[in-house]
C-alpha cells in the first residue's frame, strides 16, 4: 500500500491522515517520532509461581499522587493475550525493571519468543530477586525497578491493553541513589532508550536547561 501524502497548511511539511492509514504505517510514524522512549523490562508470575520477563517500550510514568507506571502491552496476532497481560490479570501485579546499558543484551535476549515455560532471565544470564510486596521479582542487575498492583486495565480495542500499576516499592543500586538528597544519578544509571525500529540510545549526552521564572523572562526580554 502507498501511503497517502496529504497537502498541509505549510509548504516545508508532509501531512498524514491517520484515519487513512493501515495499524502498521501510523504505527511506523509514532514510533519513528515520539522518541525517545524508555525501556520497561517487565517482571511477572504466573499463578504457579513462574517467573516471565518481557521488554516494552510503549511505557512512561503518568503521575506521582498517586505513584502511577503505564505500559501498552499488545496482543498476539490471534488476539490472545501475551504472557505479561495475562499475568498481570490473574495476579495484579508486576514489576519494572529500568534498562541500563551495561544489561541491554540481557534485555534483547527477553525478547526473544521463547514457547511457554522458559525462564528469560535464566536464559539471559539475569538473576531474580524476591519482590518485597508483590509476588513478582525483580531484577538484581537492574538499577531501578518498581514493584507495581495493576490500578485499571483499559482496552483498546481488541489488540492492545494498557495496564496503569502503582508502584508500592521501589529498589535502587546502591551507586545509583542518594538515599538522603532522594537523587537519581543519571550517568550511573545509564538507562537505554528506544527509537524506531531496532534502534536503540543512551542517555550519555546530556544538558541542563532549566526553566526560567517569569522574572526571569522578563528580564531576558528587556535585555538586561
């Protein structure tokens, strides 16, 4: 299928009709454009107590009162669910696992499409580490993870869920937080991100901006 071109207002853009387009295509421009996006490597049981672990990159924190993680978690093909979403709906709970880069592998490797009953993070070389107040671990070698109760699960469709959890505990490599100043290092956390397709980043290159008061603006602008 060709992807239809549409006039835009202004002569230095392309436009695009979502409504005209196929899953895959506004699927493509999302995740080519809204980078980047963190990677959550999800921990979950099942209700015989084995352990799954899958990476997901449709995933953010939406707010602090209450502490709220959200995760889109797609279907298979047949529309039935994956691990995690089934998981989560029989147990209630989760835990995300942050990437750095120092376990990306490890992470592609949970990735892989492994039939029911494989242990990823066995099989990736991670270790599991009890959750202190939900049944799902999390992982050693991670430098954060949050363990999660599943708040509200909303359908979208027949195709994608998106789990909202509230984290209840969270864990921290002891070089990664400064448990008195409640500061994260970033450099030591060295969290991945995902671009489109199989792209990957760091966050390694960074800047400080922050945001200027009103007086502030004001003075810029009267060039003082």
């Amino acid at each position: 299928m060709t992807t239809p071109l549409l006039p835009d207002a202004s002569p230095e853009h392309v436009a695009f009709d979502f409504a005209a387009l196929t899953e895959r295509e506004r699927y493509k421009l999302m995740i080519g454009s809204i980078v980047p996006r963190p990677i959550a490597l999800v921990t979950t049981v099942d209700p015989e107590g084995r352990v799954n672990a899958a990476p997901f990159s449709f995933f953010n924190c939406l707010s602090a009162d209450p502490p709220i993680l959200a995760l889109g978690v797609e279907n298979h093909d047949d529309m039935s669910f994956k691990d995690t979403a089934r998981n989560v709906r029989l147990t209630e709970v989760f835990t995300v696992n942050i990437v750095s880069r120092a376990i990306a592998e490890a992470m592609h490797v949970c990735a892989v499409p492994f039939p029911p009953g494989v242990d990823e993070l066995a099989a990736a070389g991670l270790t599991a580490l009890p959750g202190v107040k939900v049944a799902s671990p999390f992982i050693a070698q991670a430098p954060a993870a949050f363990e999660c109760r599943r708040h509200i699960t909303l359908e979208l469709g027949r195709s994608r869920q998106i789990i909202l959890g509230e984290i209840l505990y969270a864990h921290y490599r002891s070089e990664v937080a400064d448990p008195a100043r409640l500061r994260i290092d970033p450099a030591t956390l060295d969290a991945i991100a995902r671009l489109g397709g199989s792209t990957c980043c760091t966050i390694r290159d960074r800047f400080e901006m922050p945001t200027p008061s009103l007086a502030e603006w004001d003075a810029r602008q009267a060039g003082e």
